[in-house]
C-alpha cells in the first residue's frame, strides 16, 4: 500500500477528546468516531501552507471550495448538486439542529430509528421537540427498517421531520435504492421532509455501493435536506466544516437565518483548504483507508468468533463502527463497558446512548486504528468478559 495505516501515532497529550478522555494511563479508546490514521497528504499540505501564512482571521467561502463539492459528489456518487443548493456551516450536528430550529416550533415531533446516532437525541430535545421513534428491527446480524411502524407514526400532524442516517451508525447499514425510496414515499404522502445525515457516505464496505437519498429522484429530493462533510472520511473533526444541500430557496433561506440564530454560521479557513484538499486529491488515500478498515473489520470478527462466540458481530456495510450484542454475557451494557475500562483499560461505546431500549445488549466498537492497536483492545476485551461470563 501507497499509505502507512500501520503507524502507530501517539495521540497523548494533544487535547484529544479521544484520548485525552480517559484519566488513566494506558487506557485505548476506541470509542468516539475519529480515527487513529493521519488524514490525507494533500489534506495536511493544504492546512500547512495555509497555518505558514501566520493569519488566521475571519474567512470568506470561495468558488474553488463549492466546485470541488459539486465535482466529488457529481463523479463519486452520481449526484448533480448545483452551486446555490449549498450552505456550509461547522459540523453535521449544528447543521441538524438548525433545520430543526428552521421547520419545527416547540412541541413538534421529529422521528428517529433507533439505535441511532446519540446527538440526534439533543439536537430534538434542545429545540423543544419531541423525540418519535421507528425502531429499526433486528435480524440476523444486520437491521432492516419497519415501514408499517413509520407509516403509522408520520401519519400524526405534529411530525415534521425524519432524520435519516444514511449509512447508519451504529448499525452499519448501506441503506438500498429501494429502502430509501420507500422511506421517501411514506414521508411524502405523510408531509414529512427527510433529513439526511450523509456524513460517512464514503466509508462502505467492499460490495456496498452509498446512494445519496436526493439523488434517487427528482421527487424525493424535493422532500429532502442532505447534511455532508469530509470530517469522518478524512479525520477532519477538528477543523470543523459540513453542508447542508437542498435545492429548494425558500427551505435555504429558513435554515441561513437558523444557521445564524444558532451563531454557527462562520468557518475556519483550515476547514474550507481541507475540504477542497479533501474532496480535489484524496480519492486514492481514501480507497486505501478503506480496504484497510475492512481488513480490520475481517480482523475482529476472526477473533470474535475464537475468542467471543457467544457475542454475535454486526455485519458491517459502511463506518468504522463497528456493532456488537452482548446480551449473552448476561450483563448490561453499562455494566460491561464499565468492566472494560476500568478492568481491561479498553473504551468502547456502551449501547445506550443510541437509543435505551434498542442499544441495551451491545456496544460499539471503532476499529479505525493501526491493526495492532486494535488488536491488543481486542485480547482486553475478550480477558475482561471471559472472566466474567466464566463467573457467572
């Protein structure tokens, strides 16, 4: 490979929510969604030339940073957006919870399919709204959505909006053409605009192909909001940058004058040389970060089942997250997530927080590290809970 994912980078000391989290020493986090790799060459040499500059004031957006937008998703995913559909803000969760601030008023539903990415949860509550779930059904080693149940749901007045996460965290899934489509159908006839968090489109799996949900037809996006960034294929959280696209005017001005009540509407200019970095040279360092997450993921479920069989994996299709029941040890998510930190020194996701009733029995494992690392989080893990279950 062209690009050293192996590296083992000591992140310690670097204001890392990561891994600056955890109190003790020795601890390996593999929990919050940020990878352990150097983000791409031309990425760090886009931010380099620009912090050299010395002065780092206000930024204004350029057209060189809406083509390369436009060309990405136009020749990754056959998806034609148009200049003025875009309005750039600093992450995916302002993004969310403005449109929420701009289609909602207090009192409003919003549904979600648990288990579901957690700040969903806040981005509702925060705006006064309540949370309506359409809990997506468990079979097998994978989810697949109830569509009966949301018909049911989106048929009550108060609901405004569904947000859609497309790939699904944690549950791995590449949503279908025709699962969207359905989606898209029943909120239609239901008057419910799809939000869609599209924030880790790039990371499918081998045979998995990302559709973006507006681009299926001219009718489901005219029902839509697309909420994207390079931040989880590239390691860019930190420098802050996301779009929000729709092509509808009026639905653009509501969310610019949100974007503003909530103060989120300025960049930093190592965000907007990233993105064009990003999305202009990174193709090739982003098939090799893929391919070698999938070995990773192939990795973990070889252990899992010598080591764990009585945990069931998740069958992963996109992310780096990665999904796994637990119910059979006979403790609760909380519980072991507990006993792995503080036993096993390893900080993965209890279940949880991505929805009580449907996240109780898993937890949620990032696997974007060196091989290596994961793999001594992996021997921790199966220590702490052999132990345990053999104890019980």
């Amino acid at each position: 490979m062209k690009y050293d994912f192996d590296k083992i980078i000591d992140r310690r000391g670097t204001n890392s929510y990561k891994w600056d989290t955890p109190e003790e020493d020795g601890v390996i986090p593999m929990w919050v969604a940020d990878m352990d790799f150097c983000t791409a060459p031309a990425v760090v040499q886009a931010v380099t030339r620009r912090a050299q500059h010395g002065i780092y004031g206000y930024v204004t957006v350029p057209e060189a940073y809406y083509q390369a937008t436009i060309d990405w998703f136009g020749t990754r995913h056959h998806w034609a957006i148009e200049r003025d559909w875009i309005l750039y803000t600093s992450g995916v969760v302002p993004a969310i919870s403005a449109i929420i601030k701009a289609f909602t008023s207090p009192g409003d539903k919003v549904v979600v399919q648990q288990p579901v990415y957690n700040c969903f949860f806040s981005s509702i509550v925060n705006n006064g709204c309540e949370i309506v779930d359409n809990a997506l059904i468990a079979t097998g080693d994978t989810y697949v959505m109830d569509y009966d149940d949301l018909e049911e749901k989106t048929k009550d007045a108060r609901v405004k909006l569904l947000l859609l996460c497309n790939p699904h965290n944690p549950a791995g899934r590449v949503w279908s053409k025709e699962e969207l489509s359905q989606v898209g159908k029943i909120c239609a006839q239901n008057h419910v605009i799809v939000v869609s968090d599209e924030i880790h489109c790039e990371l499918t799996m081998p045979g998995y192909d990302y559709i973006p949900f507006a681009s299926i037809s001219p009718e489901l996006q005219d029902r839509c909001i697309t909420c994207v960034s390079p931040s989880k294929a590239f390691n860019t959280a930190g420098l802050q940058i996301a779009n929000i696209v729709t092509n509808h005017p009026d639905w653009r001005k509501r969310i610019d004058r949100a974007i503003n009540d909530n103060e989120v509407c300025d960049v930093n200019p190592f965000g907007v040389e990233a993105l064009i970095a990003a999305y202009n040279q990174g193709a090739d360092w982003l098939e090799e970060l893929r391919q070698y997450l999938w070995e990773n993921y192939n990795v973990l479920k070889q252990y899992f089942a010598q080591h764990l069989p009585f945990c069931q994996v998740t069958k992963l299709e996109a992310t780096y997250l990665v999904w796994v029941d637990i119910k059979s040890t006979g403790l609760s998510s909380d519980q072991l997530t507990h006993l792995l930190l503080t036993e096993g020194k390893v900080m993965v996701n209890s279940g949880t927080i991505y929805g009580k009733a449907q996240g109780e029995g898993y937890m949620r494992i990032n696997i974007a590290c060196p091989r290596a690392r994961m793999l001594e989080g992996l021997k921790r893990m199966a220590h702490v809970i052999n132990r345990h279950v053999q104890n019980t």
